[in-house]
C-alpha cells in the first residue's frame, strides 16, 4: 500500500504516485447554500476533523483541508505559523500525538482513495475500502489504534498512517535517541 502511494512506477520521479495529482485539495469553507454548512463535516462529539476526502470512489477525488490540519508541523522544519516542524528531539521518548505531522494527515485522506488503494486490500483481504471503523475507543491516534482487532486494523485509515509514522519516527530517531517507549492513553490524540 505504501509502495503505492509513493510510486507506482520505481522509476519515476519520486513525487509520488502520478495519481494523486487528480486530486483536488481545498481549505475549508463556507457554504451558504440551504442545507450546507461547513465542507468539514462539524460533530458535537469528537473535536473537528483534520481533513476530510471526498469523492472517494472518483477518478478525482477531493480533499478538504480542516483548520486543525494547519497546528501540525512538518518533518523536520515549521510548517504553517504555529506549526512546529517536528523533530527527534521534540517528540522523544515516547509515540503520542506529538509525531503527528502535516502529512501523516495527507497519508490518512489517500488510504481512503479506492481508486488508488482498494485493489490491494479488496481482492486478498475482502475488503471493500479503507475507512474509519467504528471502535469503543475511537479508530484515530497512537494508543486507539493499538486497541483495534486485526480485522478493524486492516480497514482502518489510521491504522495505516501510524504505523508509516512509528516506523519512520522510530527509525530516524532511534541511532541518537534509542528506542521510544509505548503510547499511553494520555498521549492519544
Ligand atoms: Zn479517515
């Protein structure tokens, strides 16, 4: 799946699959027409989401970019202003949400593409495409994940970024850093 997602074909240019240049990304809006509020979709019982895919089952999908996207930073460096880049050095010595970066978000929206994805998972697994399960703990962040079924697991979009994150984090800070210790229920996020 990741394979995927970074290049379909090995010798290209190593931005990325081709494909995920049909999708369209907005920042949220305002929508004043009868019935529509804001594109991301506002829930009384969960804070707001980062971002939101649409048109999932397209050729061109469309992402839309939440505010709470824009608090996270990127690897290494500042993303937007009051986004932190995200170092070793500030995210040690355990996984929880302060390795969340900018583009793990992104990694979450594009499992949910079934036109890039869901072959991979729907003919040897049976699944339909990647989601956000329904879980008693939630299906997003560090510690929730970890408390999914493998079959939830396998559907979950979360489930896919953390673990890209915890490899990646765990692999470029451990040489200085040694190893980060479990995430804690506090640390979720
Ligand atoms: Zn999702």
């Amino acid at each position: 799946m990741f394979r995927r997602i970074i290049d379909q074909n090995p010798s290209d240019d190593g931005a990325g699959n081709g494909l995920l240049g049909n999708i369209q990304f907005s920042r949220d809006y305002f929508d004043s027409r009868p019935g529509n509020e804001l594109a991301c979709t506002p829930d009384d019982d969960t804070p707001p989401d980062e971002a939101e895919m649409r048109e999932f089952k397209t050729d061109h999908p469309k992402i839309i970019l939440c505010e709470p996207i824009f608090t996270y930073g990127v690897i290494g460096r500042q993303g937007y202003p009051n986004a932190p880049g995200v170092t070793c050095d500030n995210i040690y010595p355990r996984i929880s949400h302060r390795m969340e970066t900018f583009g793990h978000n992104l990694l979450h929206e594009y499992t949910h593409w079934d036109k890039l994805l869901v072959d991979i998972v729907q003919g040897p697994f049976d699944i339909p495409g990647i989601e956000d399960v329904e879980a008693d703990n939630g299906a997003y962040g560090c510690w929730a994940v970890r408390q999914l079924d493998r079959p939830q697991s396998q559907r979950n979009a979360d489930s896919y970024a953390w673990l890209a994150t915890e490899v990646f984090w765990t692999q470029t800070c451990f040489g200085t850093h040694g190893p980060l210790q479990e995430p804690r229920k506090e640390d979720n996020a």
